[in-house]
C-alpha cells in the first residue's frame, strides 16, 4: 500500500487510540461526575501521548516491512542479473575449468605465503 494509505491509516488509528484512552480514563478516574477543565486537559495530554507513542510504533514497523521488501526486490533483480550473465558466458570445457582453479589455488597460496 501506498505511503499516503499508511498515514491514513496511522491517523484514523490514532484518533481511534485517543479517544479510547480519554473514555477509559473519564470511566476509571470520573465515574459519576465529568472532570474539572485541567483534570480534562491532563487526560486528553496523556490520551495523546498514548496515540502519539502507538502510531510511532506502527511508522516503525511500516518502515521496516518497506525496507524488506525494498531488499527482496533488489535481491530477486541482482539474481535475476546473476542468471543473464550466467547463460550468456561461454563454459570453458570440464578440463580446462579444473586447470584454472588449480592455477587459482595456487596464486592464493603465493599471495598468503607473503
């Protein structure tokens, strides 16, 4: 999904997050009588924080699912690219690619007995 739907959608949650806390709390702190003006200002301050610190929570996974599939499709493309080089390379004979790796095998150890 597009970047404008995933901050739709953290948006709704948000508000959704928000007044969920501010009823809980109203319920668990107020039940009979409705709160003075600071009482209210406290519990929509920490009703936002809650939302504020929840939709956080949900950016972050967001980005991380992105990245990954921003990783797959780089990896399925650099596979893709692998395979093309690989059909188009001519295969040197069976002998000859023994003899190569022999030769490699041997320049290694030059080069690590340095």
């Amino acid at each position: 999904m597009g970047r404008v739907f995933d901050f739709a959608k953290r948006r709704i949650v948000g508000y959704i997050v928000t007044w969920t806390l501010v009823l809980l709390f109203l319920g668990i702190f107020y039940p009979a009588d409705p709160p003075a003006q600071a009482g209210a200002l406290i519990i929509l301050g920490i009703a936002f924080l809650g939302s504020l610190l929840y939709t956080r929570r949900m950016k972050r996974r967001q980005k991380a699912r992105r990245d990954a599939e921003e990783r797959a499709k780089q990896m399925q493309q650099a596979y893709q690219m692998q395979q093309m080089t690989r059909m188009q390379a001519p295969q040197p004979p069976v002998g000859q690619a023994q003899v190569e790796r022999a030769q490699q095998l041997e320049a290694t150890r030059r080069a690590g007995g340095r």
